[in-house]
C-alpha cells in the first residue's frame, strides 16, 4: 500500500483484468451481458459442476461483490471489490465458481452500508482458513449508524457494519484512512472518500468498464464506482489501467 497526494501517478498499467460478479442484485440468466463476458452457466462448469441445477447456480442477493485478478508480466494480484450483505451465500457463491478466498490479498470497500460489507467477517475467516492474509481498506466515515424510513414514517434501523476492531480480531489487516493510496504494487488506485456535496445528490450503484480507451496519459483506464444514495457517500473509487485492445477479461457470475 502506497499513500500520498501524488498516489495515482504510480498507478502501473495492467496486462489483463479478469472480473467475477461474485454477488449482485439480480441473477446472470436475467440480464444483458457484454460481449467479453462468460455466462453463469459456464462459470459454475468451470468451477467443477457436472450438471446445471439450483444448487450449482449463484444466488442474487441485495448487495455486491467483486474479485479482480490483475497481471503483470506473470506477476499476479487478488483483490475482492465488497463483499455483499450475508456470508453464507457470498461463501456459497465463492464456492460454486470453484473461487480459493486464500488468494485474495486485499478487501476494498467502497461504503459504509451493510449490503456492501456485512459478509466480511465470515469472508476473513474463510481467507485465513484457506491460509491466507489479508488487509481490508475502509474509511472512518462508513461506521455511522443508520435508518430506513419505511413509507408509513416509521424508522427501522439497518445492521450495523462490522467495525474495524472486529476484523482485526479475526486476523486481518485494516487500512482505515479517508487519503487516496495504490493497492498490490501499484495494480490498482483507491481514491478515498469521496464526500457528498449536495443532499439531493442520489448515487445509484455503477459498475463500469470500458473496452472503448479512455485515456490517462497514455493508459486506458477501467473504473468501479460503487454507492447508494444515503445522507452521507462515502464511496471509494477504485482505478486500474489496463493495455488496449481488451483491458478487461470480464468472467460474468450473477450479474
């Protein structure tokens, strides 16, 4: 981990980019996908099923969850972009597409709401008992407690989110900063929190990768966003450069 006002300027650029939905909103079968990108069916074959069936197939959840492998010349980095809102089926999910959480080497999170994090602690546990070690990224502004209120006016608090004591006790590292940093030497750039500028402001989740170059000196860029529209975002915007013609490799789970 890097930090510094200057961090994005050691952003290296990236060989390939593979991506797995890992959890999403709605399942893969019921969506449009790109034309770089693996279907569910496949996946799951690929992660050792024999036959289709409910019990191969991912579940959609409310939340969302990446895994993004990055290559440099031969040199390889994992790191899981959320984890989505319950463990079991982001475990359950994991297993299905024949996924090994010990490779994962960093966790980052974008904000502080439980459909996005509230799989972690179960998620650490399953890293360190795969033998691995792990830092999970946060920001100070994601532990606020928070409410829904439900059309009838009544307010109803949600989950709370785990707390940064709680994952160091099971074991992992925890970057909680609100500065911009690189991640795994340099193969990606997080932002750091993005504060709210206006309370009209809504901030729908986005997932957005580019195979037309957007470019950044002379890298083509592939960018996640991801945020809800709460009183306070406190999203992290995660960037990664990657070589044209095809920056991304996406393996498409539940998407």
């Amino acid at each position: 981990m890097t930090d510094g006002k200057d961090a994005a300027a050691g952003l290296n650029m990236l060989d390939s980019l593979n991506v797995d939905v890992l959890t999403d909103d709605v399942s893969d079968n019921y969506v449009g996908k790109t034309l770089f990108a693996v279907s569910e069916f496949s996946n799951v074959v690929l992660g050792g099923a024999n036959v289709i069936s409910g019990e191969a197939l991912l579940c959609a959840n409310l939340g969302f969850g990446l895994r993004l492998v990055s290559n440099i010349g031969g040199e390889q980095h994992t790191l899981l972009f959320d984890t989505g809102p319950e463990g079991a089926i982001f475990l359950r999910n994991c297993a299905n597409l024949g996924i090994r959480l010990g490779e994962v080497e960093a966790i980052a999170i974008t904000h502080g709401h439980w459909d996005h994090m509230a799989a972690l602690p179960m998620t650490i546990d399953k890293i360190f008992g795969e033998g691995g070690r792990v830092t999970v990224h946060v920001n100070p502004g994601m532990f606020n407690e928070r409410a829904i209120r439900l059309s009838s006016g009544r307010v109803v608090p949600v989950a709370k989110v785990p707390h940064p004591a709680e994952l160091e006790q099971r074991g992992a590292t925890v970057g909680n900063s609100p500065e911009e940093r690189l991640l795994l030497d340099g193969h990606f750039y997080n932002s750091g929190e993005i504060p709210r500028v206006s309370s009209l402001r809504r901030d729908a989740l986005i997932i957005y990768a580019e195979r037309a170059p957007r470019r950044l000196g002379n890298r083509t860029l592939c960018y996640w966003t991801s945020g809800c529209s709460w009183r306070r975002f406190t999203a992290w915007v995660l960037l990664c450069s990657a070589l044209a013609p095809t920056p991304v490799s996406s393996m498409c789970a539940c998407m």
